[in-house]
C-alpha cells in the first residue's frame, strides 16, 4: 500500500477539521461544502455525492477504508460526481437538513450519512453506510454509482420527480396546534420512564443503552417536586450501574459513547464530550440529594479525564475521541488476561481479575457473533464494599490496592497507539463542559473546578465572541463558521452557571448579551419559538425549528430552560415569555411522546412550581460565604442566586434593577428570598433561610 506521503492530497488538505483531514489522501476527488464545489457541478453537469460523518465515527472509518481508498471505486465516484465531505460537527445545519431528508426517504438515518443531490442541493437519494460489494441485500457502490449515473444521463425525470416531492415536504409549513401544558404531562413523562426502567440493571429499555443525562435530570426534578421515591430509585440504580460498566472507562476514567448490550459492558468505544459534561451534571446533582461519596468520586474522575486528555493548552474542551486505534475498535481499551498478569503483582492481579471481571478467555464478545475474543473490559459486577467483604478485607484497603492496580494498567496501556483526539473547539460543547464545571464545583467545593469554568468562558468570550456574534469553530485559531442555535443556547447555560458558582457579574452580563443576541437571530416572530440557523447564515432547503432531546438536549430545550432562569435573576419577564412561547409552541410534539422532551419539561416544571430567587446582601464576597456555601449544598432545581457585596453591587444593580434595595441588615449578611416572585423579609440565619426553602436538613 501506498505511504501517505507517496498520495497526492485532495482539496481536504487546507481544512482544519480532523475529520476532512482524515479524507485528505483518499484518491476520491473531495471538495469541502463550498460555492466551488457547487459551481463545478453545474459546469460539468454532474450531481454530488455528499458525504456526512464525524472524526469517531466508527462505521465512516469502515466506509472509508472499503470504497473511499480503494482506487476503482474512487475513480468512479470522479467521473460521475462532485464529492463532497462535512463533518457533521463543524456544520450541523447541512447534517441536520439532510438527516430528516434520508429519514423522509428511507425511514431511518445515522452516520456515515450518504446523499445525493443536484448541482442545487435537491437530494434524490438516501442512505447511510454504503458496502463496497452487494452484501445483505444492499446494493454496493460498484453497482449503485452506474445505476445513479444512468438514472442522472437518461431518466433525469425521475430525479425530477423526486426532488420536487421533498420540496413540497419542506414546504409544507406546519401550523402547530398549540395546547396549554400543566402538570399532568410531568406525571406522563414520569409514568413512561418507569415503563422503560430496567429495575435489574438500570437504565431504560434493553439495547442499546444510551446514558441519556436529561432524563435523569428530569427524574430527579420530579423526586424533588413530588417526593417520589421510584423517581430518585430510578436515577441512583442507573448511575450506579453505568460506573460499574464497562461503558465506564475504569482504568483512565471517562464514558464511552453508549453500551451495545442491556449489561452496560460492551460499548462503542468513542468518548464525547457533551457525554462528560452532561454526566458530570447527573452525577453532582445526585450526590447533592443522597451524599453518596462515590457520586462525587466519578465527577472528581470525569474531570481528571477531560482536564489531562481533552482540554488544550487555552483551557477549552476538544470534541471526541475516537473508537478505533490501528485499524480496531476498542483495542486500546481492552486486555489479554496473560497482559495484566505480567503487569501486576500475583495478589494485585488475584484481586484485579476478581474486581474486574477479567477471563482467560475474554470477557469481551464480538458484538456480531457474542463469541468471546479473548479479551477483556475492565468492569465490576458488585460495589466495592461487597468485594471487600468477599475478599475479607477493609473497604478503604481494597480501595487502595484498587488504585495502584488501576495506575499500573494505565500506565501500561499510555505505551499503546492511542485512538484519534479529535482537537477542534467548538461553542456548544464548550459550553455544556462549562456550565458542568461550574456547577461541580460549587456542588464539590471544588475552586479549581470554578476557575476552570470561568478560565473557558472568559477564552469563548474573547476569542469566538465578536462584535456581537457567536462563532461555532476554532482550530488552530481559526475562528469559523456562524454560530448555530445549540451554540448559543449552550453557552447561555455555562455563563449562567458560571455566575451561580462565582457570583462573578460579568458572567451574568455575558449571560444576558448573549441571550438577547439568540432571540435577536434566531426567534421565529411569525410563529414563536427559535430556528436552529441565525437569519444571517447561509441558506439551505429550509430553516430548520426542533425540540427532540436526543444524544444531547436540543438548543430550544436548553434555550428555554435558561431563558426562564436569567429572567428570574434579572428580573426581565420578556425573557419568561419567551421560554413560555418556546414550550407553547412544541405542545402537541410534547403530548404525544413527553420523554422526547425531557429537559423542556425542565423547562415547565420551572415555570409552574414553587420557584425562588434569593438575593444574599453583604458587605463583601467573604462575608456572604457561609450563606452562600449553605445554598451549594442543597439541591435547590427551582431557585437561582443573586449577590450584592460592595465589589459587585453597582454592576449587579444594573443588571438587575430590582436588586438595589436589598441590603445587608443591622451590618449582617442577609437572605432576602422571594417565593413565586413574592418577596419574604430578610432573614440572617441560615437555618431560616434553608427552612424557607422547604430544605430539609
């Protein structure tokens, strides 16, 4: 085979994400999205083969590896298309637009995602993965591209025909019936998830299963309001379980993308990092309701993982990391039995294969077959405290040979190939990683964590925030793309847990700006509700509008839960409206299927239960600590914090005019807390003030 500095590089060289990048010696002739890519068409008359993946995306590797380095099929694809390739990261606009074209035309999608189209973006084929070969009664490319380039040659009324029907789907502008939402679609919501649980081994359904933080924030939310015991359950058993798993990285910590199996042992081995930060949030907030330490200890370990592996030298948050390395997936994870043993001392590998599950044969199944490999992931079967009584020995001892065991194998395993880091910085997932952060630290009384949240948003602020846009992209300083929806929406989350944690007022200013910038771009003023473009983007089929809570929450989920907050903080009731309207405008959506929507149902229950604003007066930032500290320790979903001490009350007081009469009393730190916008008086006690806020200590 060819050496990679013996291929000529195609058009994908001069881009900066690691996935185009990926491509950039395929002998396919690829161009980037761009205006040149399509002007060639249209000169040459060809249509475009466009192709959708992301730089972890174990099957795109597949796909290329088959058909996009194999010399014949590339020299097909030239003669026949203009080729395009976008990573669905750096521009979710042309992924999302295309995804609900290939679920329109087929009824499914996913990644690698494969469209055809005409020179003007009018696709008229659908697909996902795409073998080289005929194989499970699926054409291959061999046969399909003469049969699409007979189809473009001598029956172009076909294509016609078939873009002039998903033209009319697009077109087709939905006016929703809009229905009042009350509590009663909480209990729904809930009603379903308990269905789904899977009592035995947590989590919902039975396979694949995905972490799917939002519902268990929801869960949590609703435990909270309702006092049901099932929902808390629910949320601790499936937190408990998936750190045991093997979907849990147990020798250098971090999730994997999502268990294959119903056990959480087999995973697809990609780490994302909206996956980190949704789950650095799940797990802060249950050790707030229960204490239960080892909550706390995966959050310490999450953030161990992304501060030593997918942090850069700026301290913003890279996107993934791959499943493969050499050719495999998961090979960097998973051992031979024979490989700990020559790592370990005898009694370290007596316990090790003990609390790891290790086998001669391979605890690892071939995910086609179920045959075992031969080799090993890592993961518990009990807790630790059970191992110890097992083993006859003091928890804190076992916990302690666990850990050497643990720096010995990763230590080992740093020797191996590792999988792909894919580096590029993007607004969104920075700002979940952000607003996890924050909000750890504040839960933890971990400073570092706070700094490490206000250290990236100052970085976004400076470097992908200008002149009052939102940028989506930075790569090797290279600011690009506008920004989309979850860009915005995101970002308003992790300035605003940024203010909870520090009570710094400039990260509430941020936090206003840029929500006043999403409504200024985004709003739909004709029926409600945001688009995921900004109305100065690049034009596509359709401006898109969703609210489905998939792999992450959707941009108007966050948007709307954030909206209602900042509102409450600032006193702007605009700003509730809108998140009122946002809901509003989703209803019917929400009714039919509630647990699709899980984080606006945040939303709601934000906007129809008891809510509290408590605004700590004092005479400086340390005299407020103590109350303040009190408040972090709670698990308080329905209140926000305000601060006025003598560093920051002339900026907080313009922020929030409301604010300018609370005052310290008698020269002592006060809590003045309004109940359903109801203001109570000044309370100076702390145990007052949690009574007040229906805490039980």
């Amino acid at each position: 085979m060819a050496k990679e500095s013996d291929k000529k590089p195609n058009r994908l060289i001069d881009e900066k994400s690691p996935y185009l990048q990926q491509h950039a010696y395929n002998p396919v002739d690829w161009y980037p999205w761009s205006d040149e890519a399509f002007e060639t068409a249209k000169k040459q008359d060809k249509p475009i083969f466009l192709s959708i993946g992301y730089s972890t995306c174990h099957w795109c590797h597949v796909f290329e590896h088959e058909s996009f380095e194999d010399p014949e099929i590339a020299k097909m694809m030239n003669e026949t298309f203009i080729n395009i390739k976008v990573d669905r990261e750096e521009r979710p606009d042309i992924d999302k637009i295309y995804m609900q074209v290939a679920q329109m035309m087929t009824g499914r999608g996913g990644w690698p995602l494969t469209i055809i189209m005409t020179p003007d973006k009018e696709p008229f084929f659908a697909a996902t993965y795409i073998p080289k070969e005929d194989k499970y009664g699926q054409m291959g490319m061999k046969k399909l591209i003469p049969a699409i380039e007979k189809i473009w040659e001598d029956q172009r009324y076909k294509v016609e025909d078939v873009t002039k029907q998903i033209r009319e789907n697009f077109s087709i502008r939905q006016d929703k019936e809009k229905e009042e939402l009350d509590r009663s679609i909480l209990r729904r919501a809930y009603d379903t998830l308990l269905q789904r649980f899977d009592s035995e081994l947590g989590g919902f359904g039975i396979a694949p299963k995905f972490p799917s933080p939002h519902n268990l924030l929801f869960l949590l939310r609703y435990w909270k309001e309702t006092g049901e015991k099932n929902a808390l359950a629910m949320v601790e058993k499936t937190l408990t379980e998936m750190r045991k798993g093997g979907v849990y990285d147990q020798i250098g910590f971090g999730f994997h993308r999502y268990s294959t199996d119903r056990e959480w042992l087999l995973p697809h081995f990609e780490k994302m990092i909206y996956d980190q930060a949704m789950l650095i949030i799940a797990y802060s907030e249950a050790y707030q309701i229960t204490g239960e330490k080892e909550y706390a200890e995966t959050v310490r370990e999450i953030v161990t993982y992304v501060n030593r592996e997918m942090t850069s030298d700026e301290g913003l948050f890279y996107t993934a990391q791959d499943a493969d390395s050499e050719g495999e997936e998961g090979k960097f994870y998973v051992w031979a039995q024979k490989e700990i043993e020559e790592i370990l001392e005898d009694k370290e590998f007596q316990i090790a294969k003990e609390i790891f599950n290790i086998k001669e044969n391979g605890n690892f199944l071939d995910e086609s077959s179920r045959e075992p490999t031969g080799m090993n992931i890592p993961h518990l079967i009990y807790k630790i405290e059970v191992y110890a009584k097992k083993l006859g020995m003091d928890k804190k001892e076992l916990s302690k040979i666990i850990e050497t065991i643990r720096e010995k194998l990763f230590r080992a395993r740093k020797t191996r190939v590792h999988p792909l880091t894919d580096d590029k910085i993007l607004a969104d997932m920075n700002g979940l990683m952000i607003a996890a952060l924050a909000y750890a630290g504040r839960v933890l009384g971990e400073s570092e964590y706070i700094k490490m949240a206000e250290n990236a948003a100052d970085m976004i602020a400076e470097k992908m925030y200008s002149d009052d846009i939102l940028y989506h992209r930075m790569k090797d300083d290279e600011i690009t793309i506008t920004g989309f929806l979850d860009d915005y929406a995101f970002l308003l989350w992790g300035f605003l847990e940024t203010y909870q944690a520090s009570l710094n007022p400039d990260y509430l200013e941020l936090a206003k700006d840029i929500a006043q910038n999403m409504l200024a771009y985004f709003w739909d003023e004709e029926q409600g509700a945001l688009f995921f473009t900004a109305d100065h983007a690049e034009d596509l089929l359709t401006r898109q509008k969703d609210a489905y809570d998939g792999a992450i929450p959707s941009g108007n989920s966050v948007a709307s839960y954030n909206l209602v907050r900042l509102a409450r903080l600032i006193g702007q009731a605009k700003l509730e409206d809108k998140a009122s309207e946002i809901i509003h405008f989703f209803s019917t959506d929400i009714l039919q299927n509630p647990t699709a929507y899980t984080m606006m149902l945040n939303a709601l229950s934000f906007l129809i239960s008891d809510t509290f604003e408590v605004v700590i007066a004092g005479r400086s930032k340390k005299d407020i600590s103590a109350m303040v500290s009190a408040l972090n320790e709670q698990y308080l979903p329905h209140a926000v914090i305000i601060a006025r001490f003598e560093e920051s009350k002339q900026k907080v007081t313009e922020l929030a005019p409301y604010t300018k009469y609370y005052e310290p009393v008698s020269g002592q730190t006060a809590a003045h807390v309004c109940i359903n916008q109801n203001c109570q008086l000044p309370i100076v006690e702390i145990e007052k003030m949690l009574k007040l806020l229906k805490v039980q200590k």
